[in-house]
C-alpha cells in the first residue's frame, strides 16, 4: 500500500471516529443526526478555542459579533425597535385583522451565550434564521386571529453574567405589558404568551414567576410554553444527566460549561459542577425542591437510586450566588411562588440531559394545582426545534414543531 494510499485510510478512519456516535434506534434519520452533531462539536471546539484566545488578549471586546438586519417577506414585516432601552425585535403579519392580535414573546436558547434574534456567534448557532423561519410558519398556521411576535435579545455570556440576561428579558416584557404598549401594536391583553427553548424556557419561567409579584404589571400572560427547559443549578446527576451524558448535541459536560458560564469565567464552578459537589452545606434545604426520587414517575427513574447530596465549598456560594437564585433556577421557588402561575406547556425530550428537569416541573405545578400539559417526545433529541430548516432539517424537528404550533394556537 502507498503512503498516500494509507494517508487517506487513515485520514478515512479518523474522520469516521469523529462523526460516528451512538444514537438512540428510535431516532429516526440517524446518520443525518450524526453529522449535524459532529458539525455542532466542530464549532464547540472552535469557539472554545476563540474564547481561550479572546481572554488572553481582548476579554472586554465582544468577539466575531454580526447583526443581522430584519428581514420582512410578503407575510411578516420584521422591525428592530427598543423596550425601555433593551434591542426587541417585532415581527409583525402584514395581512390586516379586524380584531385585536395575539402575541408571543419568544426567548432564544443557546446556553445563555449563543444565538439571538439580530447578532449570533457562530455558523451554526445562527439561529435568527430558524426563529425567523419558525415565526413565518407560526403566522400560516393561525386561521382566525394573527400573531404579534416578540423574540427576545439579551446579552450573552461569558461577557456578561447573571443576572444580566434575566434582567434585560424582564425589562422587555415587563415593559411589552403596558397597556398602553399593547395598544399600540394592537394586542389582546388577554392573550398574550411567554415561551422559549432551553436556556430561555429557564428565562421564560423565571420571568412568569417574577412577574407574580410584580404590582406594577396588571396584564397577566394567559400562557407559558417552555421547551425542553434547563430550571435547576443544584443536581447536575439526575437520572437524565445519567442517561444521556453523550448524547448528541447537548452533553452533559457542554450543559456544565454553559451552567458555569452564565455565572462566571471561574472554571472551579465548572470543576466543581461537573463533579455534583458545588452546592453549599448551608443550602441543603433548597434540595427538597429538586428531589427527583419523590418528583420523577417511576418510567424515568429506572434503576437509578437517590443519593443523598455531596455538599461543596462554601465558598463558591458566597462568590458565586446567583446559582443559588430561582431566577436562575425556577425549580428552587417555594410551592407559594408557583401559584398564580398561567396554564403551562412543557416539551421535554427523552434523550436529553435537561428531560427531568421539565418533568419534575410539571409534576410540581400539578401539586399546587396549575394546568401543565406535559408534551413528552420519546424519540426526541436536546434542541429538535432547531432542525426545521436546510441542511440541518430533521422530519423530526417538523413533527415536534407542528406539535408546539398546533398548542399554541389552540390556547393562545
């Protein structure tokens, strides 16, 4: 055999090793998903690497940073406007209503420091255009009453920290509320939405429960949808983390690292989560709201068995409390704290490190009462709603899509 003849053997074998993981058989178009996943780790280490660089030399400058300008088409004009000084991005239907509209205030996901309606980082977190599209799709599909949309902007991290990110999202709803706002775009205050995927189903949560005790706002949202939700800082070995520690697209160590960096560029949280001994002795209490044991059905418990926390430095809490903070983890309120909530969808993913914290949601909220349709996808991967367009579109993403739209204009 030439040598280039073995080069390219060898060449053939190492990228076959790259791409190939293993998927669960009930996914369907697997080796699809394979690829899509190795891209997605591609980019992973790149910006892994430009993160490494930028804290050498610039930290204080945002790097590779590209607004997207509004794009409107022959339904939707999409407009870049600001909320009490906050970037807000409308999409708003140009086909004419006779009656007041319905809005969604949408906030993205991506860990808290990807992704975003106008600036993104990244190839393939360039989810603006998927928004954008899913919006459009969203606008079809209503056959009586149009859409206002509203896809939330916030700064991402590891630029800036929690609670940053929660802050800027809540000045824009909050200010989105006003009656007077809603006057002015044309919508129904009684019929008005708060959703997002991921890191921002954690947002949208966090701001439904704020807004509770807010006596300023008086427009209540009649529905929360929440996508594969990430609500609890406090045990990263959850019998989903378990089962789905190399799962495609979100691992459990690239569920850490963006854990960690939504509160600080300090890698002994990161350490520290990674190995489940980051919480506090002093807050031992907080674990009874997070309790999988009493919390999971018994079909995702498994054979897995409750073990009773490994405390971790006290340090990292008093340094770092804002892990500790249910508006970082809307799983750690008090049960007083979910009531008054409004009738909740949540989308969770069987093979997904964040499955049971979802599920342990619903079946809180249910104990005090609130309506929680619980929309479980047993084929389903972490981010599917992202696959719905070239080249990454998945037959899966569209089935898991149509289920959240068709919800959603339902109840809204």
């Amino acid at each position: 055999m030439g040598t280039k003849s073995l080069c390219l053997l060898l060449a053939s074998v190492l990228v076959a090793y790259y791409v190939y993981t293993p998927i669960p058989e009930n996914i369907e178009e697997r080796w699809k998903l394979m690829l899509i996943n190795a891209g997605f780790r591609t980019v992973s280490h790149v910006v892994s690497l430009e993160f490494y660089l930028l804290q050498v030399l610039m930290y204080e400058i945002e790097f590779n940073l590209e607004y997207t300008a509004p794009i409107s088409d022959e339904n939707v004009t999409v407009t870049d406007t600001k909320f009490n000084n906050v970037p807000a991005r409308l999409y708003m239907p140009r086909k004419q209503s006779s009656g007041l509209k319905r809005a969604v205030i949408y906030i993205h996901g991506g860990g808290w420091c990807v992704g975003g309606s106008g600036k993104c980082k990244g190839l393939f977190f360039s989810l603006s255009k998927i928004f954008i599209f899913k919006m459009c799709l969203f606008c079809q599909a209503a056959p009586t009453n149009t859409f206002v949309f509203l896809p939330q902007r916030y700064r991402l991290a590891p630029m800036y920290h929690f609670p940053v990110q929660f802050e800027d999202v809540y000045t824009v709803v909050k200010f989105f509320l006003q009656n007077s706002v809603l006057a002015q775009y044309g919508v129904d205050p009684n019929r008005i939405c708060i959703s997002g995927d991921s890191a921002g189903g954690n947002l949208a949560a966090a701001v439904a429960q704020q807004l509770l005790d807010d006596l300023e706002v008086k427009v209540k949202l009649k529905i929360q949808a929440l996508l594969y939700p990430a609500l609890q800082t406090l045990d990263l070995d959850l019998p989903s983390y378990k089962d789905n520690e190399n799962k495609p697209i979100l691992p459990k160590s690239l569920m850490v690292r963006f854990w960690s960096e939504y509160f600080t560029t300090d890698v002994s949280l990161q350490e520290a989560m990674a190995s489940n001994r980051h919480v506090p002795a002093e807050s031992s209490h907080l674990f009874r709201f997070v309790n999988w044991s009493n919390l999971l059905p018994e079909k995702f418990k498994k054979d897995h068995v409750y073990a009773s926390p490994i405390y971790g430095s006290s340090m990292l809490g008093k340094k770092y409390p804002g892990f500790l903070d249910p508006r970082a983890a809307p799983l750690l309120v008090d049960d007083t704290k979910l009531l008054g909530l409004p009738v909740t969808y949540v989308l969770t993913c069987q093979h997904d490190v964040l499955r049971d914290d979802g599920i342990m949601y619903v079946s809180r909220l249910r104990e005090v009462g609130i309506e929680v349709i619980h929309d479980h996808i047993e084929d389903a991967i972490h981010g599917v709603l992202m696959f719905i367009t070239s080249p990454t579109d998945l037959a899966l993403g569209h089935r898991v899509a149509n289920r959240y739209i068709e919800w959603l204009n339902i109840n809204l």
